[in-house]
C-alpha cells in the first residue's frame, strides 16, 4: 500500500479509554504471567491504534501547514494525547508493581522494566493539562516557522529554500541571505519570544508539580535516558571543548585561509571548498534512482529496504510554500511503515536525506517484528541517530554516483561539517541547560547566554554585522530548542559513534556493516553503552574518546585534500 492510499480517521481516546482501563485493571489483579501477557498485548494493539493515526495526521500536517483538516486534527492530538500518556503511565506503574514483575523480567525484558521506571517518572496525572498547553505552544512554533517567507531577490521564498543561498558559492549571496534570514526572523521577534518564555515556563511547572528542581531532571526522563545522566553530559561538554574545541577552530581558520576569508563569519561556515561545496550532479528522480542502486549493492537486506520505501512511495522530498521547513522519518506502527520527509533544494544536503533520514527507516524496518518495538522502538535518541548517522559514512562509498568527479571533495566536506558540528550541537544542548536552570531570563539575557557559548565553543565564527543573529538569536531556528528539549546532545554522542563506525569501515567495510546491521537490529533491547561496546567502538563519554576523533578525523580531511 501507498503511503498516500493509507486511510487517516481519528483515533477518539474515549474509544480506546475503557479497552485500556479493563486491561489496566487486569493485569493489576492478574492471577498468572499469562494473564498479564495477555492484557498487555490488548493494550499495545490499543496503542498501535492511537499511535499510527496521531503519526498521520502530524505526516499530513507537515505536508501543507495551511491544510486546515489537519491543523485541526493536531490541535486534537495536541489536547488528548497527555491523556493518552496518563493511561501509558498507568500501564508503566502496575507493570513495575506486579507481584510476578521478576518472572515478566525474565519472560520480556529488563531492559523494557528500566524503560517502564524512567517513563514513571517521566509522567504524572498532575501535569496532564500542562502537557496540551505545551503541545500547542509547540504547534504554534512549527506552524508559524513553517508559513513564514523571507523576501530574498524579488521572490518571497520558505526557509527551506532560502537555506540553499545561505550555502552558495558567491560569498555575497551567502552575505545577503543570512541578511534576509536576520530581517525576516526579527519581523516575528515577539512571537518568537512570547512563544519560548511560555514554553519554558510551562515546562518549569510541569517539573515543580512533579517534584523536581527544575525540568533539566524532568527532561532528561522524558527522553528515556537509561543510559546516560547529566553529569556525564557535562564531562562530555567539557571533552568537547578541551579536546575538539582547539582541533576544529585551527582546521576552520586554515580552511577560511585557503578559500580567501579573513574575517570568518557565520555565513562562511557551512561552506568548505574553495569554488564552493560539491553539489549532486542529479534531479530528484536520479537521486533516489542511484540511492536504490547503492542500497542493492550494499546488501541484500538494504536493497529491499529501499525497494519497499519506493514502492510505498514513502518519500516526500520536494520542497513547496506551506510545507513543514525542516526533515525526519517518522513511523506508521499498524503497517509497519516508515516515511520520509525532506526538501531538496539542489545542495549536498539533498543526499544527506536518502543516506541519514534512510538510515533512520532502515532501523525501523530491521525492528519492525520485534515484540518491543512499540514500547522500545529503535532504542533512544542516541542510540536512532547512531543509526543515521553511520549510514551516511557507509553511503560514502557510492558518492561518485551522486557526485562524479567531486565525490572526494564530498567526502571532505561531509566529514568536516560532522566533526565541527560537535561543538555546535554541544552549544545547543549547554544553552537549554542554561535557561531551563535559570527559568526567569529574559529574552535578552537568553541571547547573550547564547553568544557567550558561541564565543566559547565556536571562537572563530562571528555574526558582526548580520541583522538581528548579532544579537544572540541564531537558536531561534533550531526547531529542537522549542519542539524537541534536550534532543539535541543525543546528535554529538551518536556522531562519536558513527565517526567509530566510519573509521572501522575503512580498514574492513563489511565487517564493519555486518556490525552496524547487528548494531541496528537490535533496537532498544540493549542499553547504548552495551550497543557500543558490542561493537567494539569506544563509548562517547570515555575520556580520550573525542582526542581520537579530533586527530583521526584530521588525518582523514589531509589524506583527502590531497586528492582534489
């Protein structure tokens, strides 16, 4: 079936409220393992249900912002869905207090048992009506961010297609785009503000309700991190800025030398190449023509993969007004579906989309009869972007069919913009630990919170000059700070990994895949740390781990530039 021809109705939760409440109480009252596994298979195809129509109606939200039967629809979910999470908690809780939890443990998983302890305290019914306030809030932001247009030469374009001329060769157009980018996002300043303070307010007391200092704690929880804390994110953040921080910045400023830069810039720093970045030397159709053909030589398992994602037309990549501005893969659970998003815009990121939103679908499809993939999925954020994120360095293979000639100046490119954007993503992630520890900040010690962290983590960049993003305020576009909190470290761990990944592959490719396929297959049934180490990759959060990176990565980017 297509992804166009699946049926979309409304899941009412007063439909499935009273199958989760019997079955609740079943397995509270249960008498044998067999009757709480039976009870708790009824309430996860309840939940296949609420699930699979909540992904569609927010697929077919971002397709077209402006499509009022959808908006409507996410306004539904937004309302209901916290009251759908109370019933989950209620599930999580009478599991854990089951007088037969050790045998469960053995029969399921303890794995799934520690997921069941951090999503009690992930929830209560307490918070239920913050929780849609916080979803509509967050509507809002996607809503507004993806209607908004930047006038940029005569033309009134999305974000989506501004971002190519933010990347151009000519370092004027780059000049002028970021300069549209800062004019138009200051036209919608106070809602942009107005929109983060009542997010952070509202997330702040959801955490005081619960209990908890403030929502870092909160957050952390709601993510599903069993296998990582924030102290260790911090010694993460502090290996970043002493062991890649110094590697990053000289290899910046000696590439700002080679292309003529002397005043390094913000919208100098997604350009790599002198004469500019390598662009596909395909449309779109020729794209996910040579993607099919990289994924049947990769292996037989990936070829079918990518044949079953083209014939479910699970792809939606062209750009267009009203379409949500960012990418993802999301996940249909009743059919056992992935899908994929995107907007090409005739970048190198176009390719990205078919080798890191593909690996994300290739772990959904490698779990997709896994008895826990409802409860565990694919494993946690770290763990999902470990799995895109290793597929690109896998892809990078076959870039001389999306590339040509440029192929080893993609390669260049690709691993340079991976190691640099550690610092990057460690800043996003300090920022919100920042202004979720200090919930009162205006909005304009927010945004010099912001620029002192640039200055720290990304000294030779400066925003001098550019309209409004001068001001501390490039994070108002990072959609995760507003929809996603405390995603975005999950990005820099899995980056460590992957560079793992990619350096194994390079000495044995297909030993290092059959890892990553047995890496990936496993889902969420291993801890990360587990994962990683199974592997034999060496975990993020080792001291030294990041050195190696940084000196590795370095000999790669030397070993390619002399090949170009």
């Amino acid at each position: 079936m297509k992804v166009s021809e699946i049926k979309y109705e409304r899941v009412a939760l007063e439909s499935i409220a009273d199958e989760m409440e019997k079955n609740i109480a079943a397995i509270k009252n249960a008498g044998s393992v067999g009757e709480v596994l039976e009870a708790r298979e009824k309430i996860l195809k309840a939940v296949e249900e609420f699930n699979t129509a909540q992904s569609l109606a927010h697929m077919r939200y971002t397709l077209n912002t402006a499509d009022e039967f959808y908006l409507r629809e996410m306004e539904y979910y937004d309302e209901v869905s916290p009251k759908f999470e109370n019933y989950l908690y209620m599930y999580t809780s009478v599991m854990l207090k089951s007088p037969f939890r050790a045998e469960l443990e053995k029969e399921l998983s303890p794995v799934l048992f520690r997921h069941f302890e951090v999503a009690t305290k992930a929830m209560s019914p307490d918070i239920i009506e913050d929780m849609a306030e916080e979803n509509r809030l967050t509507t809002e932001y996607s809503k507004l961010m993806s209607g908004m247009t930047f006038d940029f030469r005569g033309e009134s374009i999305p974000l989506s297609m501004l971002r190519k001329y933010m990347k151009d060769d000519d370092r004027k157009t780059r000049k002028e785009a970021y300069e549209v980018l800062g004019t138009g996002l200051e036209k919608h300043s106070k809602e942009l503000d107005s929109l983060y303070d009542n997010l952070v307010k509202v997330r702040d007391r959801m955490a005081r309700k619960m209990g908890y200092k403030n929502f870092i704690e909160l957050a952390y929880y709601r993510m599903r991190r069993v296998s990582y804390n924030e102290k260790m994110v911090e010694k993460f953040r502090n290996n970043v800025l002493k062991d890649l921080v110094p590697a990053v910045s000289r290899l910046k400023l000696e590439n700002a030398k080679r292309m003529g830069i002397e005043d390094f810039k913000l919208y100098d720093n997604d350009v790599y190449l002198p004469g500019g970045d390598p662009k596909p030397i395909l449309d779109k159709d020729g794209i996910l023509k040579a993607a099919r053909e990289m994924y049947h030589d990769m292996s037989d398992e990936t070829g079918r993969f990518f044949d079953m994602m083209l014939e479910t037309e699970a792809f939606d990549v062209e750009s267009r007004k009203n379409k949500w501005g960012g990418g993802y893969c999301t996940y249909f659970p009743k059919y056992k579906q992935p899908f994929i998003l995107a907007n090409f815009n005739g970048t190198a990121a176009d390719i990205d989309v078919v080798t890191h939103e593909a690996g994300h679908a290739f772990a959904m499809y490698l779990i997709k009869d896994n008895r826990f993939a409802l409860e565990l999925n694919v494993g946690g954020m770290e763990t999902a972007e470990t799995h895109s994120m290793s597929m690109e360095f896998f892809a990078e293979k076959y870039m001389e069919k999306f590339f040509g000639k440029d192929a080893n100046r993609y390669r260049y490119m690709h691993a340079f913009d991976a190691l640099s954007f550690i610092p990057y993503g460690t800043i996003v992630d300090y920022f919100q630990h920042i202004v979720y520890a200090n919930p009162g900040m205006t909005p304009e010690e927010r945004n010099n919170a912001w620029n002192r962290l640039e200055a720290e983590f990304r000294p030779y960049l400066s925003t001098e000059g550019i309209p409004y993003l001068s001001k501390g305020t490039r994070w108002q576009y990072q959609m995760h700070i507003y929809e996603s909190p405390f995603y975005y470290i999950d990005y820099c761990l899995a980056q460590v990994v992957a560079f793992g990944f990619m350096l194994e592959l390079l000495k044995d490719y297909d030993g290092a895949f059959r890892k990553y396929v047995r890496f990936a297959s496993q889902g969420g049934e291993a801890f990360f740390e587990d994962l990683v180490k199974e592997a034999g990759l060496v975990s993020p959060f080792k001291d030294g781990a990041l050195n190696n990176v940084a000196v590795e990565v370095e000999k790669l980017l030397r070993d390619l530039q002399a090949q170009f």
